[in-house]
C-alpha cells in the first residue's frame, strides 16, 4: 500500500517538470512583451521546446501593439486555432503569422 509521504513524492515528481516549464514560458512571454525578443525570431529562428510548448495565441497576444483582438483576427485569418501550440504549426503558417503581425504593427503605428 502506499503512504501519504509516498504519494506527496510522486506528486512532488510529476509537478515540478511542469511547474518549471510554466515558468519558462511566463520568461519567454515576458521577454516578447518587453520587446526584447520579437515573434519572428521566436517562430522562425529560435524555436525551442518552451516556444514550441506555448499555444500561439499566446506568443501573439503579447507582442506590443497586438492585444487579444488582433492574435485572434491574425489566427482567424491564416486559419489556425487559438489552442494550437506553435510547434505544431508548419513553417509556411508561422511564416504567414510573423508577416501578418508585423504588418498590424505596421498598420497601427
């Protein structure tokens, strides 16, 4: 049978991997919302498993100038899920992602 300080281990295990990973995505959407990584180099150039791991509604929406409206009006646009995690996307849709948002920005300063 197993015993409470057991299962607190085996909780303590299983958690922390994805505590750890939620705080390497709340660094890399930081760093995108201060400007000092752009969504281009997160999707094109840079990709890696935190990015890869983060539903790209999210990477969008924080981009300076782009809010929730507009990552959805991109998302809706090249037909892309808001659930979808950016490693999932090909590189012809992240392409399209990354051109449409710099093309908001554009548009919107």
């Amino acid at each position: 049978m197993t015993t409470s300080t057991e299962l607190r281990r085996l909780r303590v295990e299983a958690v922390t991997p994805l505590a750890q990973l939620r705080q390497q995505i709340d660094v890399l959407l930081s760093a995108i919302s201060s400007g000092s990584r752009d969504i281009e180099s997160v999707l094109l150039h840079d990709a890696d498993s935190v990015s890869n791991l983060t539903y790209i509604v999210k990477l969008i929406e924080v981009v300076p100038g782009v809010g929730k409206v507009g990552a959805r009006q991109v998302l809706s646009a090249v037909d892309v899920l808001e659930n979808d995690l950016a490693g999932n996307l090909t590189v012809a849709q992240r392409t399209n992602i990354v051109q449409r948002v710099q093309s908001l920005i554009e548009g919107r300063s």
